[in-house]
C-alpha cells in the first residue's frame, strides 16, 4: 500500500504484522504505543494495550520500574541487579544468551595476518579476569563462538589460557620488538555480549603492556564507529554477536566467512576456503551428529588461525514487577508479550 501511494519510506512509522497488538501512536523520544490486535490468529489478548516508555537512562528506568510508573524493564543495567534482586515487589528474569563477545583481528592487516601474532595476543590476557571486571556474574567464559545452550556446543573445545611469557615468546618469533603499537576499538554503546567495552579495552591495555605491546584505545560516536569499522581501517576490535536463530551457522558463517567481508559482519576480515567449504557441508545435509562433527572442525580450524578471541556468552536478563504473570524471556533477548497478564489488586 505504501509504495502505491508513494510513501514507501514511512514503513518505520507504519509498520504492520500479525502480532497480538498492532501500532497506535509513536512520540519521538517519549513513547510508542501499541493497541490490541481483536483478529490475532491466537486469540485476543489478556492487556488491551501496550506502552513502550522510552527512558534512555537506565537509573530512570529502575526507578519508573521501583514505583510502578512502568511494570518492566528491558535489559536491566548489571549495576542494578542486585537492587532488583533484593526487593519483593520485583522480578529478575535471567537466561543464557545465543550471544558471544569477542576481540577480533584485522587480519588484512600485518602483522596481524600472522596467525602466531594473534595467539600471541590471546595468551597475553586473561579471560577470566575480564569477565569478572565487565560481565560480573552475568557471562560465561566462551572457548568457542557457540554458547552451550547450542545444540553444537564443544564441551572440550580448545581455549587459550593465561601465559604472559609464552605470549612475549611467540611475539619475538615473529620478529615483534617491543614497544610494538597497536589500537584496539571498542564499542561505544552497551551490548549484552559486551556491556563495556571501554572498561576492557582498558584492561587489554595493561595485559599487553606487560608483555611490551603497546595500546592505543580507540572509540567513536555509534555511527562513525561502524562506518569506520566496516573499512577495515581497524587493527583489533572489541565487538560481538546475538544470533538472530539457534542454528549454529548463524554464528559461524556471518562472523567468520568470506562472504560476511563485504556484508561487514566478518570484523575479523578473514577468509579462509577450508573454512568455508566446511560450513557448506555442513548445510548440505540433515543430520544432526554429521553437523555437529564439522562444526568442531570447524573450532579446531578457527583455534589453529585464531583469527578472533572469543571472550564471554552474557545472560540475557528482564525485570518486571511480581503483579505481571507469564512474562518470559528468550535467549536471542526478545520477550512476547501476548500472553501477559497483570494482577491487580
């Protein structure tokens, strides 16, 4: 209908769907409001209608949540789960994520086309400290780009350790004298699978300087960053990944195949034929044990070249109010609605 009348650019104002609620009104930076949708094919819904208030900072967030002015909260800051936690009247929802955060390589870039630099580097710092400092309690250590709740998770899979001197040693193998400089990028906005970037490029920065590698912490404003990023015109980047399915090439083949380069998910800029020829077998057939042993292939290529460190899977988490029944959270970090029901007094 909008592109008979012309106005197809006004698909984000009017948008339309089969949901439970169907759009109503949108104040920009104040509120979007969604009505019931009367022909939703499961049934009308229980609320008659929903408002999304837009509330950028999240202290103003928890306290419209505190006080009932809103009865949930997207994606909680970790600063505020404990306080969530401690009251009675609130709910914190918590479930492992289809999500990894990682430090990623330009591997156009020497040296850092050498696959011994780059392990060099990731036995420079340590995972587990880095987790404790930016994820708190709310990430699990990542040994590969799937996260366990994959059905394609390796268990056993490689993972690199803490070993300064090793990592000093390898550098000098490759001819890396010290005082080398390098930049590492870090996001410039909060992301569950990596919600402060800064905070660990910082960290990185004292990893490396023990072992004579300079740092260079690099940020921009959101849109420069991706523009910027997406030109390869970075030396590592601290970034990451929320899978859009469950099925495992919706890791493996927009973070790290040829084809992803040009589409500018491929941070790592890496391409690798084997790699690649694996992960088209891998779609050629529909058993899942098949699947499964080429995607640990898959992680024995990937631990070989090391093109990127993956870090952490974070949690995916929703406070609520306890009034609010059937509210449930999915790993990918979406929430339905339609079957949520408030109690009232």
């Amino acid at each position: 209908v909008l592109m008979s009348q012309g106005i197809p650019e006004r698909i984000d104002r009017l948008p339309i769907g089969t949901g439970p609620y169907q759009y109503a009104d949108y104040q920009k930076n104040h509120y979007i409001r969604y009505d019931v949708n009367n022909d939703y094919w499961q049934g009308t819904p229980a609320s008659k209608a929903l408002l999304f208030d837009i509330t950028p900072k999240s202290s103003l967030r928890l306290a419209k949540l505190m006080t009932g002015e809103c009865d949930a909260v997207a994606f909680p800051a970790r600063v505020d789960h404990q306080i969530i936690r401690e009251r009675e009247d609130l709910v914190l929802a918590e479930k492992p994520g289809l999500n990894i955060g990682f430090w990623a390589f330009n591997t156009e870039r020497p040296p850092f086309d050498n696959p011994s630099v780059r392990k060099a580097l990731a036995y420079a710092i340590d995972k587990n400290t880095l987790i404790e400092a930016v994820y708190f309690d709310s990430a699990t250590r990542a040994k590969s780009l799937l996260p366990a709740a994959s059905w394609a998770y390796q268990a056993d899979a490689q993972d690199t350790g803490y070993n300064p001197v090793l990592a000093r040693q390898l550098l000098d193998e490759a001819g890396i004298e010290p005082g080398f400089t390098m930049s590492v990028w870090a996001i410039p906005v909060e992301r569950a699978y990596n919600p402060n970037a800064q905070k660990m490029a910082e960290l990185i920065q004292r990893y490396l300087a023990d072992v004579e590698v300079e740092v260079n912490i690099v940020s921009y404003d959101w849109s420069t960053f991706r523009r910027q990023l997406r030109q390869g015109n970075h030396d590592s980047v601290l970034i990451g990944w929320s899978a859009d399915n469950g099925d495992p090439d919706n890791f493996y083949r927009p973070l790290l195949s040829c084809d992803a380069i040009p589409s500018g998910t491929n941070r790592a800029r890496w391409c690798n034929p084997a790699y690649d020829e694996i992960l088209d077998r891998a779609l050629q057939t529909e058993d899942v044990d098949i699947r499964k042993a080429l995607y640990f292939q898959a992680n024995e290529l990937l631990f070989d070249k090391l093109p990127m460190v993956p870090i952490a899977h974070a949690f995916r988490y929703q406070a609520y109010r306890e009034e609010l029944n059937g509210m449930a959270i999915n790993p990918y970090g979406g929430v339905r609605l339609g079957g949520v029901t408030k109690q009232r007094d």
